[in-house]
C-alpha cells in the first residue's frame, strides 16, 4: 500500500484519537487503550514500510502523547505487553533483519578464528580463559566429572547470577554500539572467541561432544541473544553514521529508541537461559536424546521468533496490501 493509502485509510481515526488526546476529551479508559493498541501497530507498519516518512513522524509523536495520558490516568491494560510480544515487535523487527545478519556472521567468523588460533597456539586458550578455568577444568576432568563447573553452585544462586550477568553482557554489546557501531562489533567479537576457544579446549581433550550436548542446553539461547543485542547495537551505531533525511540527532533518538526495544525483546529469553543453566544443565547424566530435544526446542525458538516470524508476519501484510491496491 502506498503511503498516502494508508494515511487515507486511517486518517480519520488518528484525527479522532489526536482530538481525544489534545483536548483531553473524556472517554472510557480501555477504549483509550484500545485505540492506543491500534495506534502502536500502525506505528510498528509505518516504521516497516515508509521508515523516514512525516506519517511515521506523526504516529510516533502521536503515541508519545498517548502513552503519557494513558499512564497518567490508568495502568496501562495487561494485554499491551502480549501485544508488544506477539505483533508489534515482530513486525517491526522485520526491518532490521540485515543487522542481524551481520551480528551473526561477526560472531560466527570470530568463532572460528578463536577456534583456529587455540589450535595454532597453544598458550592462546589460557590467555583467553585464564589459568584458573583452565585448571580446575583440567581437574575435573582428572576426577570425571568434567562439566562439574554446573554444579559447584546452588540453583537459584546460579539462576540469578548467571541471567544477571547475560543481560549485562548483552546491554554492553547494545550501548558499545555508541562507537560508530564498532564498539558492539567487538564486544561479539570477544564473546565469539572466547566461545571458539572454549570448544576447541573440549576437542583437544577429547570431550568435544560432552561438552557441546551440556553447555549448549542454556548456551544456545544464551549465545542468540547475545547476538541479537549486538544486532540491537548496530541499529543504533547505525543512525549515527547512516542519518539519512533525518538530523544526526533525530536519527540517534530513533535509532537508539529501536535498539533499545530489541534488547528488550530479549529480556524474557535470558530469563529462560538463566534457568536452564541453573537448573538444568547441570544434570550432565541426561541422556543424549533429551538434551538434543532442549538444544533443538531452545534453536527453533529463536529461530522462529527472531528471523521466520517476522517475515512471516511482514509477507502477510504485503499481502493484505497488494489485494487492496488491486481491489
């Protein structure tokens, strides 16, 4: 649909939903909502389809002031947070797919050097790992129990700390993304080949799958997100250097403001990974078959909701689009 489709389309309503809001006109609370719901995911189509747009502009203004009146007279209503989950974010996300793509691909090449120097230097996975790990790693292994680093703490300890420290590290790569989308660039760097390092440490001792089957079960989800908060930086190093029709510093708020709604995507996702790691993976007696099922369970997961989703819902409204353009 073209932009001034859609504008038509929906003009009247916005008119509407701008007088209730300008002149503080009295109306039922959760049909304010309501309209304010339908509002958000005009905003998220808008931001999809004509990203430097003055409808965008509008919508965006117009949900600002919506959502200050709407707190400002009741909580706002329980499904907005589905809705944030379910339409809003994926459509809007679709958008950024690039990005992402390229955070993965950051973190898959410097995976593999960290994997490649750990088999080229010998001292290279203790200085990436520390003598410490390595050590008691070492020593565990000796005792047979290799993976006992999982169960050396008691589970809610390692649920917090570990989700805690997950969100930490993906916030940096997020705020990193300040430096000219480099900062983040790197901080997926260093996790990546601390990550190449750490496997390749497991093959050389020929433990390769042990390790894998375990750390994997909280790793995969863990790792994803790390990923998409790299990608949640280079969003908004990217309106830095790409400002496009907008000011440098229109283009950061926006920038920053969609960064920032991604890493919070990922906030239910560390919550998931924090308790498999706590609680879960450190029963390494599990067989085979039941961690393959949580590994896969915990890909497709990301899978569907970061990348297929998001097409999927964007392909769906392309082509409630074309039938109106022809209809």
């Amino acid at each position: 649909m073209r932009e001034a489709a859609f504008a038509k389309q929906n003009k009247e309503k916005w008119l509407r939903f701008e007088n209730i809001l300008r002149n503080n006109l009295s109306t039922n609370p959760d049909e304010l909502s309501a309209l304010y719901i339908e509002i958000t995911d005009h905003l998220s189509y808008a931001q999809t389809f004509y990203p430097h747009s003055n409808t965008l502009k509008y919508l965006n203004s117009l949900s600002i002031v919506a959502h200050q009146k709407i707190y400002k007279t009741k909580r706002e209503s329980r499904s907005r947070f589905i809705t944030f989950y379910t339409r809003e974010f994926p459509l809007f996300f679709a958008q950024y797919q690039k990005q992402l793509a390229i955070a993965f691909l950051t973190f898959a090449l410097f995976s593999i050097i960290g994997a490649y120097s750990s088999a080229t230097d010998k001292d290279f996975v203790r200085l990436i790992l520390g003598d410490g790990y390595v050590n008691m790693t070492l020593n565990n292994i000796e005792k047979g129990d290799p993976m006992a680093v999982y169960k050396e703490i008691n589970e809610i300890n390692m649920f917090l700390g570990i989700t805690i420290n997950n969100i930490r590290v993906a916030f940096n790569a997020f705020v990193f993304g300040l430096f000219l989308s480099l900062g983040s660039l790197y901080i997926l760097m260093q996790n990546a080949i601390m990550l190449g390092a750490f496997q390749y440490f497991f093959y050389e001792q020929g433990l390769l799958w042990e390790s894998a089957r375990t750390i994997w079960i909280h790793g995969t989800i863990e790792i994803s997100v790390i990923i998409i908060g790299g990608c949640a930086g280079l969003v908004m190093g990217n309106s830095l250097l790409f400002p496009g029709t907008y000011t440098r510093l229109q283009s950061f708020m926006r920038g920053a403001k969609d960064g920032l709604k991604i890493l919070l995507s990922t906030i239910p996702f560390f919550i998931i990974a924090g308790f498999l790691e706590g609680f879960v993976t450190r029963h390494t007696q599990m067989s085979d078959w039941l961690a393959i099922v949580i590994i896969s369970g915990s890909f497709s997961l990301i899978l569907f909701y970061y990348v297929l989703y998001p097409i999927k819902i964007k392909k769906k409204y392309e082509t409630i689009d074309s039938f109106q353009k022809t209809t």
